[in-house]
C-alpha cells in the first residue's frame, strides 16, 4: 500500500569591455570538502551546481501585450519601495538582489510601504543562514525564495535590527518573531527567458506593470560574473556617461538585481559611428541581441557597491543581457521574478522549543490523522528549515548554553486539507535524529498547536522535556478540534469542448480567503517487489562529460509524462532523465530535495557526486513497447559502484531497477518522479536508503488521465484538444492566500470536431502588423482542412466592434 507523505516545502570574474579586459584575482578554498574556485572574493558557479531556473515555470507575454506600447524608459528604483542601496558583509549576493532588494521591494509595494525604516526591510542573513551550512557558503537565491515561500522571513526589526544581525551562523529564536515571518510570503517564483524579443518584452512589460496592468512594475534577478564598470554612456547620448556594462564574463560568480530599462541608451560596440539594431554589426549572417546597440536595462548591486558604478547603479545593454553566459552574457539567458502575497495569515501554527547540541543532525516534520487519539500521522509535511542545516553547531548557532535550545513556529495550516472542519483529529510533532555515532542529543522541551481561526486556542502537549530518540524517529501527538473555511472549487461542470478548437473554462472558488491559486494535481501510484537487474549493453550511450554530464537519446515511442508526450531524453550521468539538453542548471546546490521538485524528471538515483568515469558507463535498449537505460554510477571520491536502470513503457509506465549498490552513508539521493512545478511530484521513501538490496524494482503508474490541457495559476483551464476525450477526469486544486486548500474531481469530454484549423494568420496593416486607425488592411488566413471530406470555402467575414 502505497503511504502518502506531503511534502510541502516548508522543502566575480573578469569583466570584458570594448576596451579590454580588467584583471581578475583567482583563488581556491576547501570549503566543507570541496574544492571551490573563488574569482575576485566570489565563488565560482561550476557546472555541476546549475539545476534550477532553467526549470521555473515560465512568464509568457500575454496575447494581449504584444501590441501594447512601453514607456521609452522605466525605474522602479527611484519609487519609495525600493531600499537604499547597501554593501553586503558576506557571500550572501543572491540573498542580498533577491531579498533585501527584491522581495522588499514586491511586498512593500503590495502595501503601499517605504522601504526606509527596518520595519518594512527584510534581512538577507534569516534565508542566508538556512542554507549556508552554518559557515557563511554562498548559496542560490532560489531556496531563499522558497524558504519565504513556506516560513515567511522576518523584518530587520524582529530579526535584531540589521540585514546580517549576528553573523553568518545564527538562528533566530523565539515563537513571536517566526509567527510575524509567516505574515511575510510569496506565491510562487517563475523565470523569463531572454533568448528572443518576445522574452526581453515581457520583461519590459513586468518592469513596467508585473504583466496585469498594475500602476508599478516589478524587479528581475541574474547570475553573472562579477567586474569592476569602467565604460560610460557617450555625450550626446541618453543617460550620457552613466556607467554601462557592455559585455560580462563567461561563467557566473554573483546576484544582481535588475531594476528598470532605458530603450534608448547606447553603445557603439563595432565603432562605426552609428547605433544600430538592424545591422549584423558582428558579420555572423545573423541580425540578434549580439547586434543590438540600443537600449538596456539598469542594475542593482550589493558587492562594494558604494563604489562601483553610479552608487550601486549601472546600465547594462540588451547586447549584453541576452547573451547566453558562454558569449558573455546572463546565466541560463533568463531573469527570476517573484509573485509577493500581500496578507497571509496563519491558520494553524506548532510552537515548538527544542534543545540539541548539533542541529544539523535533526531534521522537523508535522503531520496529522482525521481520526482523533491516533498513534501515527496519516499525512507528514516538511519544511525548508530545521531540515538537517546549519551545520555542527547548536541550535542558535553560538557556543553558550542557551543556544542549545531554540524556539520557533511553523505554519502546518497545508495540513487541514486532510482533516473535516470541527472534527476531532490529531496533529503531530516529529523529529528525526540522524546521529549513528550517538555523539549528539538533545530533547523536545515544549509544543502547542496553536488555532488562530477565530481568536487564538492553544493546544498544548501534555508530555514535556521530551528525551530524543538516539538516531531515530522522536513523536508527540495533540488532540485538536478546529473550525476553519476551506476554499472549495464552485464549478459543478465542465462544458463540453469540440475537437481542435481553442477551449476555455474559468474556475471559480467559494470560501477561505480570496485571492486563490490553481493548479492540476497529477499523482503517481508506486509499488515494491524484485525482479533480476536488466544488464543490458546493446548501445552505450556518450555523455558529453562524464563525471557531470549528459547524453542524448530518442526512443521508439512517443513516452507520456505529466500531460505531454516525449520521445527524446537526457540521461544525466548524476542518475536521472531530464526532458531538454542541458547542464545542471543551478547554483550553489545546497538542497537538492529541492532540486528534484523544482525541475522536470525521472530519477532512479539523483546524486550529485555520482558520475560515470573511471569504469562507469551508460546503456540503451529499445523498441516500439519498452525503453532501458542503465546507469553504471562511480561515486566521486570513493570509487563506489552503483548500479541502477530505468524502463519506459508507451503507457507512462516507470521501472527502477536496482543491481549491486555501493555508496557511502553520507550520500543522499532521490529517487521518483516531478513535474518540476513543486507541486506534482512523488518522492519515493527509499531515497536516501543506505545501499538498498540488489534487485529491487520498483514500479510507477500515473494515477491520472494524459490530457491536452492546461490551468493558469488565476484557474482559467484551456487547450485545444486533438483528440476525443470520454469523461476523462480532472483533479482540481484550489489553495487560498493563507494556504488553506481543496480538490474537486471534473470530468472533461469532447462533442464534436472541427475539421478546419487555421495554420497561420498574416497582418499587413501600412508598413507593419499593427493596425492602426484609418489604415488599409491586407489579411491573409492560411486555412488547412484535416478531414478526409471535400468542404467549400463560401464566405471569409469580419466583425467590427464599435
């Protein structure tokens, strides 16, 4: 029987120039084991830690935008929301562009806040220190922005008055504080590509109205390399000698945050004189961003940044900013944005204080039953802190006494979606210490469930200076009964749709607190059992790096997964598929739980340190009704193999196969499927397990109907269906602004088919496609008829509207 678990993530180089190129002072540390290369007092992003944004879901520009007109020029830093700018005291770069700069920015302006006392700035060291291991590594502003996401973050006053208040290492403590970081979220975090113009528009159109026609627009982040800018905008131009970025370095080594963009600044990068956006200025036979001269955006910077640029400030051409890293450009060619929710509030919190002396042996878990005085949780939820971090430190992260024992709160209010309002159910507390050595201990002092639905009741925990159990599970469990108003889909039905025509149906909630978010649940069913080790060998596969690579590989069959068909893969020699070249698209890797939920995958052993060189290898075998891989893994640094498979089947079918395994106790993996959304995704509870049995498989099957359709996260479902549909069922769900959430099972049909589809449309209106008042107009429609029955053209008409 397959037991659910819910996890809700609660899991500087050189710079180029015109004019030359600026010296660069490189280094190498050991930083927990590893070697890391630092250039100019940054670390290096290698390779191997770059697995994220690439995956974000996307921001497209809406229909409705692509004719819309943009202010020549917009500046977002120059409105009251925007801090001052600062210099960052670590290697918190990210933290400082992503939070300090622009999750302050987002929620201050949603409520109409100035950012210039610390009651509305936020600190960059409460996410930092999360995931900096308790010494100050650098790490991805992607997991500080889940970490806000699910624990909220404190303002500077609640965190002691400074961005950086105690250092690198510390935790804040005390329930209060973590109850007022839970009122401080965000919705979600998505990516915009920059690889053509219709990416660099819709970031222009989120600079200057977030995309929804807001009265201000939103802020943007990149990886680059890190430089001094020496180059300044010519007189006789806009912004004339302002500094300007004109090209970066070719890897990524630091955070900075885009603020606005100038469409009319320049920069003569072939010095003929002229600023041009036509012209193959670099004699590639392409006209592209690399030949662009005019326009830019503006930039935010934390590292010595009262003396680089203009104060903090400078200009970056588009030239620059969408070029792919290799040709000096922006990590991935994408900017990460961020969605702030403007009040949450809390439904259910656990006050919990708890004393150990190495915190990152521990790690948190809430879960609950529907069935009052249960012994065990039917549903468990994570979260992104207190999830084995910090390092081997006590819990505040000083050396006295009472930073042993920390206090903290952590909204499980995602837990009552498992429960019926006013009924009897019982939520439990849960730590597990990984410890084999037994050289730490530590106890639960005290823990409420506290019910701020109407007023406040605390629920206490009758047991107290609860002992841990030694390298195990510890559980406390509280009866509680709460009256809450769950959000609930109000759509009885779904209208019929009719074959390859555009469909649309606006969900509707009822309930909780508005506004609401939509999502498509698509789960996936597991089993155990054993089964021999497929050791095939009919074609090896030749990944283009072998300790941190990927291959390239189409089978015989169209594979679906998640609502989509594939029939291309990428077997990673780190031990799992992804569904686009590319490689680890991520950086500083410091949780790679949150990795495997926030990219799309099939992981039979997700492993950072495994590789394929020094005797490893990968296979393939196919035909048109099944597909393997076999991976022969060798972890980096022991020589350990491991061996392990997967195989496909035109079903959706998944099989892991697992052979002889040899892999050190400290080497955590993941193992089961994600959609890359951090929302469908099925973790399989043998990841981790230390050298699981030789011939164990594991079979997954969707539990979910393949479709053609899609919801927005404002809930409008669409698509345009190819094929019949007879009752296929659809799982809504709804989740409101404090997290409180339903589903509700639709089921969609066809009725009908349209057998004309319209190909391509072409507008001709003066001298371009937008029509404009009094002009004559051409449009042709390109019309294609996919039945196999004559039909007569008779009457093409148009429709004026007043």
């Amino acid at each position: 029987m397959k037991k659910y678990y819910f996890f809700l993530l609660v899991t500087l180089s050189y710079l180029f120039s015109s004019t030359g190129i600026y010296s660069q002072e490189k280094t190498m540390k050991i930083i927990n084991g590893k070697e890391v290369v630092f250039i100019d007092g940054l670390p290096l992003i290698d390779e191997k830690e770059m697995m994220f944004l690439e995956s974000l879901p996307v921001l497209e520009l809406p229909d409705s935008y692509r004719n819309r007109e943009l202010p020549e020029s917009v500046d977002n830093s120059e409105l009251p929301y925007f801090r001052s700018i600062f210099n960052q005291s670590d290697m918190e770069c990210g933290q400082a562009s992503a939070v300090a700069y622009t999750y302050t920015y987002e929620i201050d302006r949603l409520r109409n806040l100035p950012a210039d006392v610390n009651d509305n700035l936020y600190p960059t060291h409460w996410v930092f220190n999360w995931s900096n291991q308790g010494n100050g590594t650098a790490c991805p502003f992607f997991d500080s922005w889940t970490i806000i996401k699910h624990a909220g973050t404190p303002n500077v006053t609640d965190y002691g008055g400074s961005l950086n208040y105690g250092g690198v290492s510390r935790w804040m403590s005390g329930y209060d504080n973590y109850y007022n970081a839970l009122q401080n979220r965000l919705w979600d975090f998505y990516s915009i590509p920059l690889k053509d113009v219709d990416g660099l528009n819709t970031l222009r159109h989120w600079i200057n109205d977030h995309l929804n026609g807001s009265e201000t627009g939103g802020l943007a982040n990149i990886y680059i390399s890190y430089g001094g800018v020496n180059n300044t905008l010519p007189s006789g131009t806009p912004e004339a000698g302002k500094y300007v970025i004109t090209t970066f370095g070719s890897y990524a080594n630091h955070a900075l945050c885009v603020v606005g963009y100038h469409d009319s600044i320049r920069w003569d990068y072939n010095n003929d004189g002229q600023y041009t956006n036509h012209l193959d200025i670099n004699n590639d036979g392409v006209v592209d961003f690399r030949d662009w001269e005019i326009g830019g955006v503006k930039l935010a910077n934390s590292y010595y940044a009262s003396s680089w640029g203009n104060d903090g400030f400078a200009y970056c051409t588009y030239n620059a900013l969408c070029r792919s890293l290799e040709q000096g450009g922006v990590w991935n060619q994408q900017v990460g944005v961020i969605n702030a929710k403007d009040t949450p509030d809390p439904q259910v919190t656990f006050k919990v204080t708890l004393t150990h002396d190495s915190r990152n042996k521990i790690k948190v878990m809430a879960g609950v039953s529907s069935q009052p005085n249960a012994t065990e949780p039917e549903f468990i939820m994570e979260f992104p802190i207190l999830n084995y971090q910090g390092g081997d430190k006590y819990m505040q992260g000083g050396s006295s006494q009472a930073d042993k024992t920390l206090e903290f709160g952590l909204d499980v209010s995602a837990l009552l979606g498992y429960i019926e309002t006013g009924a009897d159910a019982t939520f439990f507390f849960m730590v597990n210490e990984a410890d084999p050595g037994n050289a730490s201990t530590g106890i639960i002092d005290s823990w409420s469930v506290m019910d701020y639905t109407d007023g406040l009741v605390e629920y206490p925990c009758s047991e107290v200076n609860v002992p841990l159990v030694e390298n195990g599970l510890t559980t406390l469990a509280v009866g509680a009964t709460i009256n809450f108003d769950v959000p609930e889909v109000l759509n009885v039905d779904l209208p019929a749709a009719v074959i390859n025509e555009p469909y649309e149906e606006q969900m509707l909630g009822t309930g909780g607190t508005g506004p609401y978010r939509w999502k498509i649940r698509q789960d996936y069913n597991y089993t155990y059992s054993t089964a021999p080790f497929p050791n095939i060998d009919q074609e090896q596969l030749y990944p283009n790096n072998s300790s941190s690579g990927y291959a390239e590989k189409e089978i015989g069959f169209d594979f679906p997964f998640y609502g989509k068909t594939y029939n291309t893969f990428y077997p990673h020699t780190d031990g799992y598929f992804m569904f686009e070249p590319g490689e680890h698209p991520w950086t500083f890797v410091t949780d790679e739980f949150n990795v495997f939920k926030n990219v799309m995958n099939i992981s039979p052993y997700m492993c950072k340190p495994n590789g394929v060189n020094g005797g490893g290898g990968m296979w393939y075998e196919g035909d048109a009704s099944k597909a393997t891989f076999r991976w022969k893994a060798v972890e980096y640094g022991t020589s350990n193999i491991l061996n392990f498979a997967v195989s496909l089947y035109p079903d959706g079918t998944i099989e892991f196969y697992y052979g002889d395994i040899s892999s050190s106790p400290w080497n955590e993996w993941q193992c089961g499927v994600s959609e890359g959304d951090a929302f469908n995704f099925d973790l399989l509870d043998i990841s981790s397990t230390f050298n699981i049995q030789p011939n164990t498989m594991v079979t997954i099957e969707p539990d979910y109907s393949q479709t053609e359709m899609e919801i927005s996260e404002p809930g409008l479902f669409s698509g345009t269906p190819t094929v019949p549909y007879e009752a296929v069922d659809i799982d809504f769900f709804v989740e409101d602004v404090n997290g409180l959430w339903s589903t509700k099972t639709l089921p969609f049909l066809t009725d009908g088919i349209n057998s004309i589809v319209i190909r391509e449309v072409t507008v001709m209106a003066g001298d371009d496609n937008i029509i404009e008042y009094g002009e004559s107009v051409d449009v042709t429609v390109e019309l294609q008829n996919i039945s196999d029955e004559v039909v007569n053209a008779i009457e093409l008409s148009s429709l004026e509207r007043a």
